[in-house]
C-alpha cells in the first residue's frame, strides 16, 4: 500500500488527523450525500467506499445493502478508528473499516458490485489513476459512484470578501500538491479515462439559508482555517498572513449573522458501468 499522503509541519497537509476536522465529517447521511446512488442499491450488494472518514455514509450503506458485505477504507488512520469506535457502537456485522489507499486498493479484480467515493479525488494529482483502481475492483456489470466537488463560483449572500478570500486560499492549497475543489465539471471525463462507461452524469448546487445554516457552515470553514495546516504552510509562503487569517474568521462569523445569509456551492457526480472490454 502506498501512502501518498503530502505533510507539512509533520502533519497531513489536510489536517484530517484532527479531532475537529474529523467531527465536520460525522453528520453526513448517506440518503442525504448519496441520494442519486441509493435507489440502485439492493439487499446483498457488495460496497467499497473509499475516503470513508469517521464512517457514517458507510454504515448508511451497509444498512442499506445487508447482508451484502460493506468495506470503508481511508488513508488516515485516525478517521479508521472513529470509523472503528462507530461500528462498536452498534454497527451492523456486515460492514468493516480498514486503512487503505485509492491509487493502490488491496483487493481482488472484480471483488465489489458498487464502489462509491466522495471527497477523495479533489486530493488527487492523477484522478484518473485512482479511478483506474475503482474500475478494477468493481464487478463487470458493477458500478462506480463518485462525487466531486465544483467550487469555482460560489453564490455568497451577502458578498463576504472573507468568505471569497478563504475559497480562493483553500484552492490554492489544493492546487499546490495538484489536487483541486474545481474540477467536478470534469468528473465524467475523468471516468470515462479511466474505463468507465458513464451513464449518468450530473451537477447541482447546495442550499445554505438562513442564520442557522449560514453559522453552522461558518463554524465549519472557520475549523479548517484554524486546524489545516494548509493555511499555515500560506503564511510561511507569504500567500497570506496570521492577521489576515483572523480577519477573514471575524468577517465570515459577521456574514453568518446577516438575516438572508445564503451560501451555495456545486458539486458534480457521475455513476459509471464497468462492461466487457
């Protein structure tokens, strides 16, 4: 298994090893996320998911798909043992959770009727690699589901320079190791490379409205600031500066009080066939 995790200051670039940043990913529901793929799942499907995190969309899955046998992998050890201490908890015996890399699966060809993955290839200098990997572990006649992000031109109500100034730092940090949040526009493409026969491809827009949304979503982007060491490795590259990075906390906090706060932003996803080749 190969491990090509970027680090700065002997963390993960993404600070994904912190307990805050892990806690941003334990409300995620897989009816919610996952909506456009749950209506082709069924009782007795084998399911990958990789980028599992904490584990909550993979125990919607094996809920969902018992008895067949659900796996959540994930490249940082510490979102494996949240996912771990999550199934004690009163998971389900057909799902499991195991540290593993996307470019480099630890599985069988054709081991998986459905693998699924989000917020994985917006990390990824080679998506296409990746996705490669996706296609072999998954059955012929199996499917590929993933999600990516499209953060180009986020629709921020009222304009919030802070907000705009954080997006525009958080893809340059991406950009920086050749990953991207901008490019679900080119998710079908990027299966396609990889294999796949897309048969469904879709973009759509997130709603946040309202001061409880708005301030949740504001929390959240206000933890990344302060917990990714991204931000911290733009200080040092004199992108940006400490005083900044406070300025842009209290304007994003201001923005989440205005009564019509509104913030909605794009994702992409695609399902992709694995047929005869």
């Amino acid at each position: 298994m190969t491990t090509d995790v970027p680090q700065f200051g002997g963390r993960p670039f993404y600070g994904y090893d912190s307990a805050t940043i892990q806690r941003s990913y334990t409300n995620r529901d897989a009816v919610q996320v996952a909506d456009f793929l749950v209506p082709r799942l069924s009782e007795g499907m084998s399911l990958l998911d990789c980028g599992c995190g904490p584990g909550p969309l993979t125990l919607g899955f094996a809920e969902i798909v018992a008895p067949g046998r659900v796996v959540g992998i994930d490249i940082e050890p510490t979102m494996i043992d949240q996912a771990n201490q999550l199934k004690s908890d009163g998971g389900p015996d057909n799902l499991e959770f195991q540290v593993g890399d996307i470019y480099d699966l630890s599985f069988e060809d054709g081991e998986f009727d459905v693998v699924f993955s989000s917020a994985v290839i917006e990390h990824l200098s080679d998506p296409v690699r990746a996705l490669r990997e996706v296609l072999r572990v998954t059955k012929l006649g199996g499917i590929g589901a993933v999600i990516r992000t499209d953060w180009s031109f986020p629709f921020i109500v009222p304009e919030c320079p802070e907000l705009s100034r954080f997006f525009k730092l958080f893809e340059g940090g991406f950009n920086r190791i050749g990953g991207s949040l901008n490019w679900g526009r080119f998710l079908s493409a990027h299966m396609r490379e990889a294999g796949f026969d897309v048969v469904e491809f879709q973009t759509n827009m997130s709603q946040l409205l309202g001061q409880s949304a708005a301030s949740a979503s504001a929390e959240t982007y206000i933890s990344w600031i302060e917990n990714i060491p991204l931000f911290q490795e733009s200080i040092e590259l004199g992108i940006t500066t400490d005083a900044e990075l406070k300025s842009m906390v209290n304007g994003i906090r201001e923005w989440a009080k205005h009564p019509d706060a509104y913030l909605s932003l794009a994702r992409g996803h695609a399902i992709g066939v694995k047929n005869g080749q």
